[in-house]
C-alpha cells in the first residue's frame, strides 16, 4: 500500500458525491462534524427559535388539540405522524414529540441525526428534561436529501414542518419544487406543512444589501445555473454557505405550483424575534399550508 504521505490533498470534500439540489457550500454543511457538534448552542439564543415554537403550538398543539384531525380510515388510537424535514439536532422534532406526535426527522447531515438519537438513548437510561419532552411521543431519524423523498409512501404523515430556512438551502427552483411535492404527496389530504424562509428584500436593511441583490440578479441573468436570491458566504467558518431568499410572490408561486393551498403567512421582524410591523420590510416568512384533495 502506497503512503498517503506522497500525496498533497485540498481541504475540499468530495463533492463529487454531492446529491441534486446540494450547493458546494451546504455539502461542507453537512459532512462538518464540528457544525453539528456546536448547533446547539449556536442556536440556543437566536429569536427565531422562539417564534418558530410559539407559531408550532398554536398550528400543532398536539393529538385531540389538533385543528387538522386524522385521517377517519386511522386507527383512533393511532398517534399523529409528523415529519421533520430537515430537523437538524432535533430543536423541533423533541418538543413535537412532547405534545403526542410520533416524528419521523430527516436531515442530510448523518452527525446531526446522530445527535437526535444520542438525546432519545440519553433520555432513556437517565432522567432529564429531555426524558419528560419525549415521553409522550417517538422519534425515529432516516438520512436523506429533501429533494429524494421517493421512498416514503404516499400518505404517510399528518403534517410536516420544514423550519429554519431548510427550504432555502436547496439550490434550484425545479428542486425546491421537487420538495414541495413530494411533501405534498407524503401528507394527508387536510394535513399541513409550515416553512420558514428568508425575505429576498430584506437585503435593503443590510450593510452593502443592495449591491448584493444588484449582483444576484446580474448573476443570474449571465449564467442560466444561477437564480435571482442566491446568495453565498461565511458561516461558522464555512466560506460559501449556499441560501436562497426569497420574495414573497415567488414563494407562493412554488407552493401553488407545487399543489398547495396557503393558508396563512407570518411576516417576521427583520431580527427574527417577533413579528414584523405592517409598514415594515419583513426578514422573512413563516407560512401555513394545507394539502386538499
């Protein structure tokens, strides 16, 4: 065997491997184990977490309080089945487990749902609050990539929620809106899904924001790869974190497109932590939407 010494690597990960509608940069995400290792308390302090929750009780308060009932042909004593796409360490998946729900979380990233399962190992050999948050509830974690969600059946969930501008980070209207039908076509007729995403228009309130817009559109005019809302840069030491944001007719169109019937939007503060004034540019959307027959 030929010593690895000889041979002078990049820092680059493999990306020959990356799967439809993963940006170079959102691969680093997913295969940085260090990212997984700190979300927690990355995360811990950021307003949007608690708006998220606050909106997630009042849709989804939990079997026998839900607005959407289950299906009639489901067995009565069959608990709801929400799937978490994109769930990360499980900052949404636990609390909806909590409420009664069985959650299936998916995420691309294998040491994100390696988190998720050392919290449900950890709260059964020890008692934590963690304990008390999924007793009532199951959590199971499949690794997959939103845009593949081919080998879920149909019908197979009550909800869905796809939070922290997960749907943003795939790059490519046709993929974002290979998602959305496919998580139309997983959940329940009269189930829902809730999205977060980031408002394209919120750039203005940034420093130097317009002339990032001025280049996204340039962007996207030069090369047909590119759509107007890419937008790349550093985080947690990533230097190409890929996220797209959107407008607010854009987003709606992908939903309508994709089969769904809106049936609210929040405007958020530009911070995150509240709801945006009326007057005032949003920082982005969360939105209600509903499967019908």
């Amino acid at each position: 065997m030929r010593s690895g010494k000889k041979y002078r690597l990049s820092g680059d990960s493999a990306h020959w491997r990356r799967p439809a509608g993963v940006a170079p940069g959102t691969w680093d995400y997913v295969t940085d184990w260090s990212i997984a290792d700190h979300y927690d308390t990355f995360v811990a302090d950021t307003p949007l977490c608690r708006v998220d929750e606050g909106i997630l009780r009042d849709v989804l308060p939990g079997p026998g309080k839900d607005s959407q009932p289950i299906q009639e042909t489901a067995s009565i004593d069959r608990k709801p089945v929400i799937f978490d796409f994109g769930c990360g360490t499980g900052r949404t998946a636990i609390p909806l487990a909590a409420r009664g729900y069985n959650v299936v979380g998916i995420d691309l990233s294998q040491r994100m749902l390696e988190k998720v399962r050392q919290k449900v190992l950890g709260s059964q050999s020890h008692h934590s609050e963690v304990t008390q948050e999924i007793a009532t509830g199951n959590i199971e974690t499949i690794r997959a990539n939103l845009v593949q969600l081919g080998c879920f059946e149909s019908d197979s969930a009550d909800h869905g929620v796809c939070l922290f501008s997960t749907l943003g980070m795939i790059q490519g209207s046709q993929n974002r809106r290979s998602f959305l039908a496919h998580a139309r076509r997983i959940i329940r007729v009269r189930g829902s899904l809730v999205i977060h995403v980031h408002n394209r228009w919120a750039a203005l309130r940034e420093h130097r924001g317009a002339r990032s817009l001025i280049r996204s559109l340039w962007a996207s005019i030069r090369d047909e790869d590119k759509e107007f809302g890419d937008t790349t840069y550093a985080y947690r030491g990533l230097e190409r974190m890929f996220m797209h944001r959107f407008s607010k007719r854009e987003l709606i169109g992908d939903l309508r497109i994709s089969g769904w019937h809106v049936k609210q939007i929040w405007r958020l503060a530009i911070d995150g932590s509240k709801l945006a004034h009326p007057l005032a540019i949003p920082g982005g959307y969360t939105i209600l939407v509903e499967r019908r027959s």
